[in-house]
C-alpha cells in the first residue's frame, strides 16, 4: 500500500521531445533513459589472452576485508540477497567462495547477474520534480557483485598508486589525498604570483552531467592501454559489458556513464580524466582536478594580458572535453581573479566560443589581526566560484568577520561570513589565508 501511494504521487515527467509521460511505467522510462543512457557502439577494444602467471589468487585477508565491508542492514540488490546472508555464505565455507571468486578473475569474467542494479529514486530539494534531473538515481547492487568489485577497486588502486599512473594533481578519491591538499596548490599558486607582483586567473570548468557522460569505449582504450596485469584489464572490461538497472518493472541497459554505487566508478573515472591533466598548458599556469571538477590557473603581470594567454590553453582544454565526448557546463564554470594591487581591468576569457563567467573578485580583502597567534592576513577567497557578481567591483562582496568560535588550530584553513549572502554561511566554503 506504502508503494502505491508513493506512485500516485509522482508528477508526469518531461521528455526531450517536450512531451511528458503519460503513466508511471513511462515515468520510470523517461527517467532511466537520461541517468542511464545507451549510445550506439561503433567498435570494440578486446584483448585477446590472459598469461597465466599474470594472475595473483584472491587471498584470504584480501577476500575477508572484502566482505566485512558489506554494510549490515542495508537494502537489498535485485536479488533479494540480504548482506547478512552473503557473510553467512562466505564463513560456512570461505574457501568456496575464495574458489568461486579466482575463477572468475581468472576467467576475466564478472557475471551479468552481479552487474544488474535495483535504482531506488531520492528526490532533490527544491525541485519541481517533473524533469528527470530534479531526481538522485541510487544504484543498490548484488553483494556478491560488491565483493568482487571491492576487491578489483583494491587491486586497481594498488597498481594505479605505486606505479605512478595517475597525475598527482588529481586529489579527489585517492588515498592520502583531501581538498585540503588541493587547496593548498590553489593556495601556493596564488602566493607564488602574489610575491613575484602578479595577478593570478583561476578558472573552473564543470563538465555537464560528468560521470554520467564517460564513454565505455574511450574508457577501456584507455585502460587498455594502462601498465597493469592483463587478467586486470579483461575483468574490468567485463564489468563495463552489459550492466543494467531496474526501476520497478521497467529494466534497461546501458553502456556509457561511470557504474555508480561500485567501489570501482571513482577510481574508473580517474582514469578517464587522467590525460587531460597531462596537457602541457604552458608556462605560467598550472590545471588540477577534484574528481570532476577541473581547475586551470594563470599568472601575469596584469589582468588583461589573461585575454590573450588563456586562448591557447583553453583550446587545448575544449578540444580534449570534445574529443572525450563531453560536454562543458557553461553556466556553471566560473573564474575569478587574485590579486594583491588594485586593478580595473576585468578580462574576457572564452572557451569553445563562450563567455566564462566572472566569479567572485578577491581583491577587497578584510584582515585578520592576531586573534589566535597567527599575525596579520589578507583573505584569499577560493571555493566561491559558485558565487555571481553584482554592481561594480569597488563595492562589491565586503567580507565579513572571522567567528570567534573558530579553535586554535594549526594550519591556515578557516570559514569566514560573508554579510552579503542570502544565507549566512558559505557551504562549506573554506578559505585560504595568504600572508601580506
């Protein structure tokens, strides 16, 4: 009766055609097809023999860490299997199950029943609720597909890590790595030009609808191409083959997007995103990424002169996007300019022919004198690219003071108010203080 009641309530949703569905069966339709689409396949990457010294059996702490990290009491996949069963399974006898798992690595086969998804819908806040976008698809998977994943997104990782495959100015989901560390190249950057008396350019691209918009093909060439065991590569091949959802009685497959819900999706998506972090932009600038959020950052004596020496770099970041079959967000991508000395000159910086939008200006700078033994600061404000001018820049954005509930603690991350912000906080918004 519950899921009846939670079916009538379900408005009509919109279609690209402009046309809405007509029943709950074309609602769940509609919605599947834009979180998880299919595109036309036009060739194969395939890889032909596994050596069998390539393969390194699933041992029994490797397999255990696996499975304990099946969460108790959370819902089921597609086949009614509660985690709590699939430990049961795995301690009756857990050298059938160690077995079971090195043959199909063995085999470069992850079985198409693991790879099937049940979607549970989570509404998003303020929403109309009538377009696709205005829902959260959550992937609730096999356990025991969870326990194969597990232990490939551990393998993938180890060999990702200390064979140095990933660009270290990656910081989003790897090990050892946080937003503070990102923040802190932003951070060193900024000052670097600051003590040399230059303007800095920082630019965030936001790439639309990003994981759900990599390409299966691009990335298993990608992955083909990667310095890791061969067995590696066919499993991972296998998990991109034939993966489908289910929202109520509608199932559908898909082929493009990063397999959300698994361990592996985040650290897939570093390796789809890892080459553009190898262009070569230039001297004086400097890109870095946070998961999908890309940041390219110039330095120079004045701001105009970024009118100019951001054109090539940028192109060279439109072609790589086009070439990857992504899409730039444009109203989401911002820049903002850092500087020490005043200026008039606001830039016009374009990518693929369009006007990036002007984010917030750091030039008006409150200063923190002393309070917890740190001397005096200027502000320098970094994750506020959210944010949108408004009236001229000498009189806009003021900030506000620094809470006095702040601790004491070392380091040089603090949250700091803003007075003229519909809400009183930034989220989470943590800045940066660079020394005068």
């Amino acid at each position: 009766m519950e899921k009846k009641q939670r079916a009538e309530i379900l408005k009509p949703i919109g279609k690209e055609d402009g046309s809405f569905s007509l029943n709950l069966r074309d609602s769940f339709s509609t919605i599947l097809k834009y979180h998880f689409p299919r595109t036309p396949v036009h060739s194969q990457t395939t890889i032909l023999q596994t050596p069998e010294e390539d393969l390194t059996e699933t041992t029994p702490g490797e397999l255990e860490a696996a499975v304990l990290n099946i969460k108790p009491k959370k819902a089921s996949g597609p086949e009614g299997i509660p985690g709590e069963v699939v430990k049961e399974i795995y301690y009756a006898n857990p050298e059938w199950s160690r077995t079971l798992l090195n043959h199909l690595l063995k085999d470069g086969v992850f079985p198409a029943a693991w790879k099937k998804a049940r979607i549970a819908l989570i509404p998003k806040d303020g929403r109309d609720h009538n377009h696709p976008s205005d829902f959260r698809p959550i992937c609730i998977l096999p356990c025991w597909g969870k326990i194969l994943d597990k232990i490939l997104a551990e393998r993938l990782a180890f060999f990702l890590e200390t064979r140095n495959l990933l660009n270290a100015k990656q910081f989003g989901f790897r090990k050892r790595k946080s937003t503070i560390n990102a923040l802190q190249a932003i951070k060193d950057f900024a000052q670097t030009a600051i003590n040399n008396n230059q303007v800095s350019c920082i630019i965030s691209i936001n790439i639309q609808n990003a994981f759900n918009s990599a390409n299966w093909q691009i990335l298993k060439t990608k992955i083909f191409n990667l310095n890791i065991p061969v067995y590696l590569k066919k499993v991972l091949f296998s998990f991109l083959e034939d993966r489908k959802v289910t929202l109520g009685e509608v199932e559908q497959q898909y082929n493009k997007g990063i397999p959300q819900g698994s361990s592996l999706g985040p650290i897939l998506w570093n390796i789809f995103i890892n080459d553009i972090l190898e262009l070569d932009l230039g001297q004086d600038s400097h890109i870095q990424a946070f998961a999908d959020d890309i940041l390219i950052m110039f330095k120079a004596p004045a701001t105009f002169h970024f009118s100019s020496t951001c054109t090539d770099p940028l192109n060279k970041i439109h072609t790589w996007i086009q070439d990857n079959n992504l899409f730039i967000n444009n109203s989401k991508s911002h820049f903002t300019i850092v500087s020490k000395k005043n200026y008039s000159h606001i830039p016009t910086i374009k990518i693929g022919n369009h006007k990036i939008k002007l984010g917030l200006l750091s030039r008006h700078r409150s200063s923190v004198t002393c309070a917890f033994g740190l001397g005096e600061y200027s502000v320098f404000c970094i994750t506020l690219l959210m944010g949108e001018r408004s009236g001229s820049t000498s009189s806009w954005c003021p900030l506000g003071r620094l809470p006095c509930e702040v601790p004491p603690v070392t380091g040089t991350v603090y949250v700091l108010q803003f007075d003229r912000f519909s809400s009183s906080w930034v989220y989470p918004a943590p800045l940066l203080l660079i020394s005068s």
